[in-house]
C-alpha cells in the first residue's frame, strides 16, 4: 500500500493561526482550510480575507504552492433560533429530525411517545465553504461532482448525532430540493439549468448506513412541490395547517430564493423568486451572517444611530434583519430617496456601513419578493382581504421588524397586522410530521407552482416595484 508521504500527489507544509498541517499542492486555500466563500470562490464578496505571510488576501483566490503563514481570524458561531424547546423526557421510541438549511443545520432528538423535543442542536452547513446559495452548490457540482458536498455534510450530521449521543431508528429530514440532492449524493447540476429539472421530487427512504449516516437505521426525507419550492416549505406548510374555510394563507420564505406559497383548502400556488444573497449578507459590503458582532436591530434617535449586535459583542458586519432596518431607518431619514439615491456611503461605526452599491442590491431582493407575491395574488385571484395570515420564514424571519419590512416594500403594508414571523417552520414542520403524521401529498397535488421567469406581469412588477414607497 502507497503511504501518505510516497503518493504522486504533492503537499506542501503551512502554518495556520500557529498550527502546522499539511494541504495539496496547487489547492486554493479556501478549499484547504474550508474557509466559507459566500460568492462561491469568485473572488467578488471578499469575505473568506485572511493573511498571508502578513499580507491580507482572499483564501479563494490563493493558490497554494510553497510554504505560508495564514492568519484567519478565527471562526464566529451562527445565531441559529429554532423555536424548537426542549421539553420532552428521553423515552425508547426516539427519532431524529433534520432540517438542512443553505446555511444552517438544526437537529432535534423527539420522543414519539410524547410528542416532544428532546434535545436540539444547530451548527452551520459546511457545504458554505463552496458558496453561500444553492446556485454556487450547483455550481461546485457541475463542476467537481457532488461527492465532496455530500461527504461534508454527512460528516457534520454524524458529529451532531455522536454529540447528543443516542441512536434512534429513523431520520426524518426536510430540506430545499439541492439540499436533499446532496444528503443523498445525487447530482444536482440538472436544478441550475433550463428546464431546472431535479432528479426527484418525491419523499425518500433510505438505509442511513447507504448514505453514511450513523447510529440511525432509515433516513426518511419529506416531499417536495417543486425544483425551488422544497421540502422544507411542505413541512413549513404541515406546521401552519389549513386556514379557515374561504381564508388564505401566505407564507414567504426570505433566502437567496425567496419562495412563496398562496394556499387555501381547496389549494393554492407557489413560486420562488430570485431574491440574491444579500439577506444572507453575501452580495453586502460590510454583511454577514448572523454571527457574533453582527449588527442585528438598528434604529436612528436624535440624529444618532443605534442598534443592538449578535451576543451583544462589538459591531463588525451587518446581517439579515440589521440590513433592512437600517433601510427602513434611511428612508425615514430621508438619506436614501424613492429612487434608491443616498449621496455617499452611509457609516454606523467607522468600519462598518451601507453602501449605495448595497442599497441597489436590497432593492433587486425586495422587489423580487413583494413582485411574487403580488404575481401568486393575481393568479389565485385573491385580494388581501382574503388572506388571514401572512407567515414569514427564513434563515433570519423569527427576528425581522415586520413594519421595517413593510416601510422598505418587502413586505405588503396591507398584512402587517397579520404578519406572523416563525423560528424555523421547516424543523417543527418536519417534527410535528415525525410525531403525529399527516398527509403530505395533499401539498405537493393540490399546490401549483408558477413559473415567474415566464410572467410578463412579474416582470413588470419588479421593475415598479424596485421604487421605496416614501410615505
């Protein structure tokens, strides 16, 4: 057997935040170190900085071929509110629930007899080293196959299961389609290109043991409805339920694809918008994930800012729900016009702002979203007398200011007293199917998905809609 050191494959020795390792010839770092690139290695967000021998540069553009000095900076924990507390007792009849987010895992422990959770986890979904949307992870995978997603994945669902330390006889699993692809080590190029055919829809059970997955017996994913309208939605759908009889329902999924489903009891119609990365704060000058020094709340008093950080540490970056209050805040201000317009950078501190490039990138996503839903409104004929509620999910739902939300036309003024944000709808969704069953199918038969690239209404709306409405 040829011995690590006497394989035709060369390394080269490096040192990182004063630890020695050994990473491949001709790697970029970033892949070597898994440094998280949220443009998925364009070398455009610069984010994944680091320095080299003293100097600063970005780990996905740096090609390894000689010894190096890397200084990284550390890693941040992610605020991750699942929704999910921790009340039920250990009982034998345990089950695992699943919810693989783009950007984050959360892993509940529930006891079927009791129809409680047990234990929850949460860590940050290492595939965002290669990206921080799904396209970048379709991307990586037209490109390099979907082996290395996959692996990453397992290996941090193991590490997960072995640090709550109980078996269980099944998983179940709610993901968005690309998510799901990779758990099971399909290809998922096929989503990222017209006609954005995936290679399943429907649920699936699988002996974890095929998949790599330990101290589980079966994997158990829940359905989808479409290529971007995944499980994760169903089982957001399962744990809303049905409005009154003639009463609609919306729910809105803020993420890189803003989806959003319109339903009723007799059905409904869903689609997703392309809304771009920058609730996740990938395409933002100073954004970040939801991570400690995050500015997560802003809010402008006397002429002065002020806001509230994640883990109330130093202020470093701004994340989802911090962005689009200080936009609200700046259009109240009158900093920023109706037509996006702000005269210069906009600083909080004198390292973290907002640019005017930043504004522009707010106003695609925001347009994106309130232009979906205006477009699944007119299709179902539906005024917004007719919903009852308007749910908002996501990433970083459970903490947006809804009247923020509505003041930046992200969100429809009109429901603002309907609106209800959820933690994480997709893993209590996934834990109540776990627990109390339900029928799925009724959401993937008797919800529509309409193509938006292919509406000329959409299209007209989005440009409209890019405008603040200044009140």
């Amino acid at each position: 057997m040829t011995n690590f050191m006497e394989s035709k494959t060369k390394y080269v020795r490096i040192t990182v935040d004063g630890k020695e390792m050994l990473v491949e010839h001709g790697s970029k770092l970033s892949d070597a170190l898994n440094i998280e690139k949220p443009c998925g290695g364009r070398g455009s967000c610069g984010k994944c900085k680091v320095k080299i021998d003293g100097e600063t540069a970005l780990a996905c553009r740096y090609t390894v071929t000689q010894p190096i000095t890397v200084e990284t900076g550390g890693v941040s924990e992610i605020f991750s509110d699942t929704g999910a507390s921790e009340s039920g007792s250990m009982t034998e009849n345990l089950a695992y629930v699943l919810d693989i987010g783009t950007t984050t895992l959360a892993l509940a422990l529930v006891s079927l007899d009791e129809g409680n959770v047990v234990k929850v986890l949460t860590a940050a979904n290492p595939q965002r080293v290669f990206g921080a949307d799904i396209i970048a992870r379709i991307d990586y995978c037209r490109e390099h196959t979907v082996e290395r997603l996959q692996a990453l994945l397992i290996a941090e669902i193991n590490r997960m299961i072995n640090s709550i330390g109980v078996s269980a006889d099944k998983m179940y699993v709610a993901a968005n389609v690309t998510m799901l692809h990779t758990l099971f080590g399909i290809d998922c190029s096929s989503i990222g290109v017209a006609p954005y055919t995936p290679a399943f829809l429907e649920g699936k059970t699988v002996p974890a043991k095929e998949i790599g997955i330990e101290d589980v017996n079966s994997v158990i994913s829940l359905p989808s409805i479409a290529s971007f309208v995944g499980a994760d939605l169903v089982a957001g759908l399962r744990y809303i339920g049905m409005p009154d009889e003639g009463k609609y329902n919306l729910l809105i999924d803020l993420g890189t694809n803003a989806e959003v489903v319109l339903y009723s009891s007799r059905g409904g119609v869903c689609s997703a918008a392309a809304a771009g990365p920058c609730f996740e704060g990938a395409n933002i000058s100073c954004g970040m994930s939801a991570s400690e020094g995050a500015i997560c709340s802003f809010e402008i008093k006397s002429d002065k800012p002020t806001y509230k950080t994640v883990f109330d540490k130093v202020p470093v970056g701004i994340c989802g729900t911090g962005l689009v209050d200080i936009i609200s805040e700046l259009i109240r201000t009158e900093v920023i016009d109706e037509g996006g317009y702000m005269e210069e950078d906009y600083y909080i501190t004198d390292t973290v702002y907002l640019s005017c490039g930043d504004v522009r990138q707010y106003q695609l996503a925001k347009s994106a979203v309130y232009s979906a839903i205006l477009s699944l409104m007119k299709e179902a004929g539906v005024e917004f007398s007719d919903i009852s509620k308007m749910y908002i999910s996501g990433g970083f739902s459970s903490k947006i200011n809804v009247k923020s939300a509505a003041a930046t036309g992200l969100l429809p003024r009109e429901l603002i007293n309907r609106a209800e944000p959820l933690n994480n709808s997709s893993l209590l969704g996934a834990v109540r199917y776990a627990t109390e069953g339900g029928d799925l199918s009724w959401f993937t038969e008797n919800i529509r998905y309409v193509d938006l690239t292919e509406s000329s209404y959409f299209s007209d709306l989005y440009i409209e809609n890019m405008m603040f409405d200044i009140e």
